[in-house]
C-alpha cells in the first residue's frame, strides 16, 4: 500500500481479507506508517521509497493512493516491477500520462485496475441495478454535481492547488461525477458543451467553476457542476445534486419512484461512502487476483472517463478563448 491518506481505507479492507497475508506500507512520512502499523497486525513492514520497496518485497499486488501528480512515476515503477496494479483515479494529471501507463501495463501484461470507488458506493450499485431491471424506463436526462467548499482543504493541502499539481478540476474532482454518468447510461458520449469561470476568491491555476451537459448515444442528456467556491462548510452535509430522470419513473437524491408506486422508496445510504466505495474497489482487486476473475474497472474503461474530462476541458477552454475574439 502506497500513501496512508486515502490509502488508509485500502489497508483496513486488505486488513479484513482472508486472501491477504501481509501488508506492506510507503510512505513518505514514516511516523504516519508506523501508525497504521501499530493498529494493523497483518503489516510486515514500512519503506519510505517505493523502488526500495518493490526491489525486496514479493508481493501479490501493490495498492498506489499517492497524490496525483506522483501517479505516473508511481504507476510506472510497479508496472516495470511486474507486480498487479490498483491505482486510485484520476490514472494521471493528464490525457498523456494517463495513456502511457495504461499501454505501459498492456505492454508489460500487468493487470491495472483504477479505483473508480463512487462505482462501489451502495447508492450507486442499487441505481446500476434498477436502471438494468427497466425500473425507471429508458433514461432521459441524469445529473449529478460535485459542489464543494474547498477553503480548509487547500489551506492545510497547498499542494491540491498547486501549478505543479497539474490537474483541472474536472480531472482532479469532476471524473467521480463524468465516470458516474456512463456507469449509470452505458452507453458513449457522442456530444459534449461546458462553460467554466474562476470567479471566487480561491487561488487556483485553472477554472474553478465548470458546467458540462453530454449527449449520449441513444439520446439521454448527462449533466454535471463541478465547484471549488461554494461556501457552505460550517452547516454540514448538502444534496449532491443527484437526478436521473426515466421515461417511467425517476430518482431525486437518495429517494425513486416510478409509475404506479405511489410513494418515494429510500435508496441505500452510506454512512462513510467513500469509506464504502473504497472496500469495494480493494475487495474487487483482490478478487481479480486471489480468485482469477476479471478486472472490474479496467484502464481502459477508465481512460475513457478521463478523456471526457479533458474534453470538457477543452470545450470549456474553446468558448473562453472564442470571447476574447472582437466582434464581428
């Protein structure tokens, strides 16, 4: 296990695994590994350098939950090391990198899977099945909206907001939402039309604020609000903006019905969903390999959500830019 920040929920769920045996952790900051080792058993050993590690531990599949501007350099050594790879999304900062260490792990026959853990989320695993069994018909028109208050997250992480971080935020935040619609429609995008800003008093490299709508093949319309400036931190929890509207029911939050219902049904809810989303993930990486099934969320599949993301970016960047041109 690579990073003990998100990685910490990797190391629970390897934890209480019966196809583990032992741990490993990296990590920069040893005193922060030592602390998960002292309250986890089945962890052998701490390293500070991943190249370290790699060269003296065999191992069944290595975990990388660094920040995101270390995924490459990361990815590419356990890649190189011949050793199964789950790597937290995005796969890379950029469409470039992203798509290196996916043909990299082709290449070398290394299993790779991304750790899209909103996919897992009990929420999001009833929804996949109810739009599967027909409940609200064909989709129409889905949303679903990142909005969060970024002011602490950036004063105690100045990294998340650096230049040299490299990431947008639809890449660094929006993917959960873009990859969120395709695991509900499953079906391509064929369209796509974002609008962004940076209004707000956040220091942040790029856009802040962007607004996408997607056409998918078939006709539903896909919608999703990414924001780092909204202010609402100190009253707790908000809607997630979440709806999917059928031709024969519809879902709004954590609430569905359908035709001939009568009443809003409640959808399963997480007390920790990232937490959740995150056993799900580990526990389906550790089946590929304790079990020989397949990889769940394969880099190619995610790569797709990744490019969405770059291609809001840019239609997003493209009306910007047509706004600095004089008129006509």
């Amino acid at each position: 296990m690579v990073g003990m920040g998100l990685g910490r929920h990797h190391v629970d769920t390897y934890a209480a695994s019966e196809h583990v045996g032992e741990i490993v952790l990296v990590d920069k900051d040893l005193a922060r590994a030592e602390a998960v080792k002292a309250a986890t058993p089945k962890v052998s050993a701490i390293y500070d350098d991943i190249r370290v590690m790699l060269a003296e531990e065999k191992l069944g599949g290595v975990s990388v939950a660094t920040p995101d501007q270390f995924h490459l350099d990361h990815a590419t050594a356990v890649i190189d090391s011949g050793k199964n790879l789950l790597l937290t999304k995005p796969i890379a900062c950029n469409l470039k990198d992203a798509e290196f260490i996916v043909r990299h792990a082709a290449e070398r026959g290394i299993s790779l899977m991304i750790a899209h853990e909103a996919r897992y989320r009990s929420r999001s695993r009833q929804l996949k099945q109810m739009v599967e069994e027909g409940f609200f018909g064909d989709i129409i028109h889905v949303r679903m909206d990142a909005i969060h208050d970024k002011r602490k997250q950036f004063a105690e992480s100045p990294w998340y907001a650096s230049a040299e971080a490299g990431r947008t935020a639809t890449i660094g935040t929006g993917i959960h939402e873009i990859d969120f619609l395709r695991f509900m429609v499953g079906r391509p995008v064929i369209d796509i039309q974002a609008f962004s800003n940076s209004l707000g008093t956040l220091v942040f490299p790029k856009p802040k604020t962007i607004s996408a709508i997607f056409q998918f093949e078939g006709g539903a319309i896909g919608q999703t609000l990414v924001t780092y400036e909204a202010h609402w931190n100190e009253v707790g929890p908000i809607d997630d903006g979440f709806r999917l509207i059928g031709t024969r029911g519809m879902a709004v939050g954590y609430k569905a019905t359908r035709d001939g219902l009568g009443h809003w049904m409640e959808l399963a809810r997480d007390k920790d969903e990232v937490r959740v989303g995150t056993q799900g993930v580990v526990n389906a990486f550790i089946n590929s390999i304790a079990l020989d099934r397949p990889v769940e969320v394969t880099g190619e599949d995610a790569l797709v959500s990744l490019r969405l993301c770059d291609s809001v970016d840019c239609a997003s960047d493209a009306v910007s830019a047509s706004r600095l041109q004089p008129a006509a």
